[in-house]
C-alpha cells in the first residue's frame, strides 16, 4: 500500500492512515517477512508466511470505514500433538473508524450491537489500520485447530474412546488419596 505515514518504530505491523488523504480504490496492505515474525511472536504462532488484507476506504461523515478480505497462511501448532501444521485463514474485513462522542459522558453505559463491534475509536487526524488488521487476524486464530496428527496423538496418549477414558479422566487419577 502506498499510502499511510511511516511506521513509527516499535509496532508490530503498524500502518497509520491519514483521514484527509484516504487511498482512492482498492488497496492491499501487505505485511513484510519481519512484521509477521513479530505478529507470529505475539499471537504465539510458529510463522506467518503471508498476511495480505485487500481493502477499500470510505469517508461516511462521522466515520471512516474500511471493508474487504484479510488473507493469512500461518503456522501453528495443533492442540492435540503439538505438531505444527500450516492453515489458510480468510476473514472478511469490516471495520468503522470513529471519533469518540463528544457528549457522552466517561461513566455512561452504552449497550453494544453486533455492528458496534468492530467500530474502533481514535482521536486526531489519523488511525493505525495495521493493529487494527492485526487484531482482525488475532481473532481468526483457532487456538484449539488440530493438525493432522490429532488422531494419531490422541490415540497414542489413551484420550480418545469411551467415556472414563478422557484428558478429565486422566487428570482424576492423578488426584491425591485415590
């Protein structure tokens, strides 16, 4: 992407858009080898090979919105076997940039709906897109997918089969006194 200040040093993967110069069409915002080692690093993750979101602006008066896909190839570790495995992930991206209300006072409740969820407030005259993409991507993240070798592991460790026979039931045998 070509638009968007220059990271400051410190983040992640860090992609600061200025609300006056939004970027005119489609955009790909594309992380380098060294941002997803970091963004691998954070979300406890062996690698991420590719982190591509594809995206377009727009200014709707009160907000910014930036809608389009998010594609990752990561790999992580399978929950079962601890085995890493490599997995696709593809999320939609549907984010509203806003200034906070100016009249709300600090300690009123406001009850939240499905559409508010990804509505992320900042303040000035510009918005991190990276952390926000970044945040998007944490979220796509299983973090009990299992990789091929699941069956295989449990099997192996005796946490498949019958009920009595499971991680639980494992787990109660090692109680003290029994």
């Amino acid at each position: 992407m070509s638009s968007g200040l220059p990271a400051p040093d410190g983040g992640e993967f860090v992609r600061i858009i200025d609300v006056r110069l939004l970027p005119a069409g489609v955009q790909d915002v594309t992380a380098n080898a060294t941002e997803c080692r970091r963004l691998a690093g954070r979300f406890g993750l062996t690698a991420i090979t590719r982190l591509v979101a594809t995206v377009t602006f727009a200014n709707t008066g009160d907000a910014i919105t930036v809608t389009g896909r998010l594609r990752a190839d990561v790999i992580q570790a399978c929950a079962i076997s601890a085995e890493d495995f490599d997995v696709a992930i593809d999320e939609p991206v549907n984010l509203r940039f806003a200034t906070p209300a100016e009249n709300a006072p600090a300690d009123t409740e406001i009850e939240l709906t499905a559409d508010d969820c990804d509505e992320i407030a900042f303040d000035g005259l510009s918005f991190d897109l990276g952390e926000a993409l970044a945040q998007t991507l944490a979220l796509a993240i299983d973090p009990f997918a299992e990789g091929p070798e699941a069956d295989r592991a449990r099997a192996e460790h005796k946490l498949a089969g019958a009920a009595g026979n499971g991680a639980f039931a494992a787990l109660g045998a090692l109680k003290i006194g029994e």
